[in-house]
C-alpha cells in the first residue's frame, strides 16, 4: 500500500491494519530458563550469535535460525554472572523484551515457559495454557488508579482459531518475582481470577505493550500451587517433561503460523 499522496504519515492504526494482513515473517520467543529453551534449539537447529545484538557484557542470549517462511530469534535472557543461575523474573524479562523489540522488529513476540498452576481453577501437571489476559500479583500500590497501574491487567493478543486448532487450554495468568507465594499474593491471584502463575508474563506484555508488538503466552504447568506437594520439589521433579511438552506444542504453534498473518490466528 503507497502513503497517503497529501504527505501525511500512515497513522499507528493503519500501519497495525496493514501488518494484520501480512504473513508473518519474524518471530521473536522470549523464554527463561536454558532448560526451556534447548529443545527449542535444537529442534528448529538455531544457531547462536557470534556478534551478540546485545550491549557488549549483557548475558543475554540470541539464537536463531529459519523455520519455513518464518525468521526465528530466541532470546534467553542468561545467567546471572555473580550466581551462575537463569536470569528469570520480571526485569530481565522486560530488558530483552524491550531491546528485542528494538533490535528485531518482530510481528509477533511468544513468551513460553514453565508455570504453576491452580488444580481448584483446572489446571493439570503437564497442561499447556494459551493466556487469555495478564496481571501482576506482587505489585500492591492502595492509591488510587496506582493499585489498578499495579496490577497492570491486560488482554493478550486475541488468537481463537489458533487455540482451537491446537486443542490448548486457556486461562489467565498472575505474575510475580517469586516462586512461592505469600498470603497477599494469593489475594491477588485469586482477584487476578488466574489459573497459572509465572514470573515473566505480565513483564513481557507491559514491554511489548509498549510499541504494539502482539504477544501471546505459551506456558506449561510443572507444580500444581494449591496441590499437596511443595512447590519446589514438584517443580524440579516435572520440569524436564513439562519441558518436552512445550517443546512440541511450540513446533505445532510455529507450524500453524507459518504461512499465516495475525488476523487468521
Ligand atoms: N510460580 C511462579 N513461577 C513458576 C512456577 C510457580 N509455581 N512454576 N514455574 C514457574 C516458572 C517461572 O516463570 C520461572 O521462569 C521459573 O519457572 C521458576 O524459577
């Protein structure tokens, strides 16, 4: 489509009509743990980066490749360089986010991983969840319209047939920076009305929110929060099938979205 021949710039809302109708060619996934990440590697035999895209000593990681028409770029936030442990939670998250964005240009950002799910709300060990909406768990601010900027709730980028067609549940879901959660946080949750729990999600969605980049959620529950196993025990005992599950649900989600624009999903 040509620009408006009086000189005028295309408007944000005509430039997003337009990108709703072209096929989507690059794909950013933002995922936080190495675990979660490798199968994809392997899988789709990304490649990572010699010349990081990244500021010289950020741990942050880009691996990419092509799958099809699609351009795919994997960013893992890293390691910590003190701990030697996954960058995750909420800042890193939003950092790469944020400089994906700017370095990348994606149409579509997937942020997947692992989750914690509510057995009282329908989730099951090993479920993967295609998020209907996000908000924050840990960011209590009783001011108001502070509280509501706290909770940062937002619908994700709308995508019925691709939920259909793949058979996915889904659900909304609670961020927050720890892996437990304390009396307050699960007030929050239960106000959120969420069904899984991260520590990524909402951080994702503020950054992408940001410029427009449509987003969607992928996350597979490895511990059931209100089961009867602790949290971290269930955690590690799962994570390395929960990480298979996703691993394939995320080819069949690359394998329907190739060839296809945003408002077919
Ligand atoms: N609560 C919060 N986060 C997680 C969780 C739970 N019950 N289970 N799995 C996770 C995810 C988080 O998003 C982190 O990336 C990682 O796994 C746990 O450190």
């Amino acid at each position: 489509m040509a620009p408006p021949e009086d000189g005028t710039e295309f408007t944000e809302e005509v430039k997003a009509a337009e990108a709703e109708k072209k096929p989507i060619s690059t794909i950013v996934f933002v995922i936080a743990m190495q675990s979660e990440a490798l199968p994809l590697v392997n899988r789709f035999q990304l490649t990572e980066d010699p010349d990081s895209l990244f500021p010289k000593g950020c741990p942050w990681v880009r691996y990419h490749g092509t799958y099809e028409d699609l351009h795919i770029n994997l960013i893992w936030p890293g390691k910590d360089p003190v701990w030697g442990v996954d960058n995750v939670g909420t800042i890193s998250a939003s950092l790469v986010t944020y400089a994906s964005i700017q370095a990348l240009k994606p149409d579509l950002i997937v942020n997947a991983g692992t989750c914690g799910g509510f057995k009282a709300k329908g989730a099951c060990i090993r479920d993967v969840f295609l998020v209907s909406e996000v908000a924050f768990h840990d960011r209590r601010i009783p001011i108001p319209v502070f509280d509501q900027y706290g909770v940062g709730a937002r619908r994700t980028c709308s995508t019925p047939n691709l939920l259909q067609k793949l058979n996915l549940k889904s659900g909304k879901l609670s961020t927050g920076d720890s892996l437990d959660m304390s009396p307050q946080d699960e007030a929050s949750i239960i106000a959120n009305d969420a069904t899984i729990k991260d520590m990524e999600g909402a951080a994702v969605a503020y950054a992408a929110g940001l410029f427009s980049v449509p987003t969607i959620f992928v996350k597979a529950v490895t511990d059931l929060v209100d089961g009867d196993k602790p949290t971290t025990e269930e955690f590690i005992e799962n994570l390395g099938a929960v990480t298979a599950a996703l691993d394939q649900t995320l080819a069949n989600i690359m394998d329907f979205i190739s060839g296809k624009c945003l408002s077919e999903l």
